[in-house]
C-alpha cells in the first residue's frame, strides 16, 4: 500500500463545528488524513460519520495537492446543506437517485431511501505511480469503508450509469424503471459527468483542466475560453469555488452532448433550468436537484411534476 489512513480527531457530529451537524444526535465522526509514501504532510484530509452498528459515509474530502487522490473535493458544509434543502424539498422517506456516495450521505443525514445505498469504492482517483497496485487499492479501501457489495448493489449502480450516458430519453426512461413507483429525487453534480465516462469511456468523452487564478477571475476566464477554442472543445463548464484555481470540465466528442447527464448539468450547450421533465427543485452548491416523476403506471399516464 502507498499509503495509510491516519485518524486525528475523533468524537460527536457536533463537536467537529467545521461540519455543521449540531442537529445530528448520535453521530460520531472520525477526522482523517491520507498519508503517501515518502510525504511527510497529509495529501488529503477527509471526514468519515457513522451511526452506531453502520459503516462509515465519507461526508467530505480535501486534496491537498495539485492532483485529487483517491476522490475529487467534497466540502462537508455542501453535504450538510444539500440534506437539509433535500429535508425540505422531498417527503420523508422520498427515494433518491445519484451516485452511491451523494446517496449514503442522504441517507445519514436526510433520512431518504437510497436506490444505490451500498459504498462501491469506485471509480478511484489514483496517481499514475499507484495504478500500478490497484487491485491491491481496492481491496484495502473496501476493507477500510466496510463495503462489502453484493451482486445485486453492483447492478443497480452499473443500471444507474448506464442510464446516465444513456440519451436523455432513453435514460430518463431506465431511471425511472430503476427507481420504480413513489416520489424520486434525482441528484447530480459536474464530479458525477466525470467519474461516469471514467466507467464508460466509450459512450461519455469528458475531461478536465486546472486554471489558477493568476490574472484575477475575469482573466483567467479569457484565458480559459482561449484554450477551449484553441482545442476546439464547444461544450464546458466550470466550477469557480476554489479561490485559487478554476476547474475546467469539457465534452470532447459531439455524441456526448447528447447523453443524460450532460443535459442535466450546466455545460455551455445545455440549460437544466429549462427541462419540463425531470424539473428541477432546487440547486445547492455543486448540486443540482430534480424531482423524477414516477414511470408510467397501467394506464400510461405518470403523475405531473410539481
């Protein structure tokens, strides 16, 4: 293993006030950093929660380096405010759609019923020295979140990615086939566009580019347009909360402007405000919330979205 997991603090929800989760009774959470190999400081800082007899739920991460390890940045304040508009927006026990781990989050703090409630430990960010012990990565990692997915678990999720770089009627229709009858919330987030073409490659062409903010943000937005002319690259978005950098995710092939999930995410040929279904409820940081109307019923007709 090239690295270890090194536990710093430990104790209630609330006394790690950096994650605001006060109003979480019996919640314990352990502070972690991700130690490399010959580094001497953390490369990642991360936040693990549990309730009593569960497995831990990575509620959020920091890279402290140029390269994510591991997993992209998820700010725990995000998290906490995403349960909480879910709480407000969606009925208790509201089935949620998105990736497994914006689904085990939600299922900690908002009480949803998660369709992929299982940790897949996967896909994983890995520097290129490190890939080389993958299997190995894996199997310590699984062991360290004690997941232990079943076949069925695994399905789902493979389901769920299919459909997202599926065409967006094609996978709005296996969503909802997965998802079944009731109230459904589909959640997704630019990080969900790029870990799915990392796992179907072939059907989504998505890449990304660090900016620093160099020039100040308006011209290291010129400098960005810039680049994504000079590569030809017409369908982007990018994410500006780091003070420091601009992340840049683009498309690079036509046919991936068409999929699910680059429809539902602000990418410059796209407009999730404008979708009739699914319509949107609510966005929360990196998170973009839809309600899923339910699939058809006997007579063909599915309830209309509110």
């Amino acid at each position: 293993m090239p690295y270890r997991y090194q536990v710093v603090a430990e104790g209630e929800a609330a006394s790690f006030r950096e994650l605001d989760l006060e109003d979480t009774p019996g919640l314990s959470v352990r502070k972690l950093e991700l130690m490399a190999d010959g580094v001497e400081r953390a490369v990642a800082v991360g936040y693990a929660a549990t309730m009593p007899g569960g497995a831990p739920v990575l509620l959020g991460w920091e890279n402290r380096t140029a390269e994510p390890t591991l997993a992209f940045d998820t700010r725990a304040t995000d998290v906490t405010a995403l349960a909480r508009a879910v709480a407000r927006h969606a009925p208790a026990g509201a089935t949620v759609l998105s990736w497994w781990d914006t689904s085990r989050q939600l299922g900690l703090l908002a009480g949803m019923t998660p369709v992929n409630d299982t940790n897949l430990t996967q896909p994983l960010l890995l520097p290129a020295p490190w890939r080389r012990v993958r299997s190995v990565i894996e199997s310590a990692e699984k062991q360290f979140w004690q997941a232990a997915p079943g076949t069925e678990a695994a399905a789902r999720f493979e389901r769920y990615v299919d459909a997202l770089v599926s065409e967006e009627s094609d996978g709005l229709a296996a969503l909802r086939a997965l998802a079944g009858s009731g109230e459904t919330y589909l959640i997704v987030q630019i990080v969900d566009a790029y870990r799915a073409g990392m796992l179907r490659p072939d059907r989504l062409g998505i890449g990304y580019r660090d900016f620093p903010r160099s020039a100040g943000l308006h011209g290291t937005i010129a400098t960005v347009k810039a680049w994504l002319r000079e590569q030809g690259h017409e369908s982007y978005t990018i994410d500006a909360r780091d003070p420091a950098v601009l992340r840049v995710f683009f498309l690079t092939t036509p046919e991936s402007k068409k999929t699910l999930i680059a429809r539902l995410l602000p990418f410059s040929t796209s407009n999730p405000f404008t979708l009739d279904a699914p319509r949107i409820v609510h966005q929360q940081g990196p998170y973009w919330v839809f309600r899923l109307s339910a699939q058809p019923g006997p007579e063909g007709s599915a309830p209309a979205a509110s």
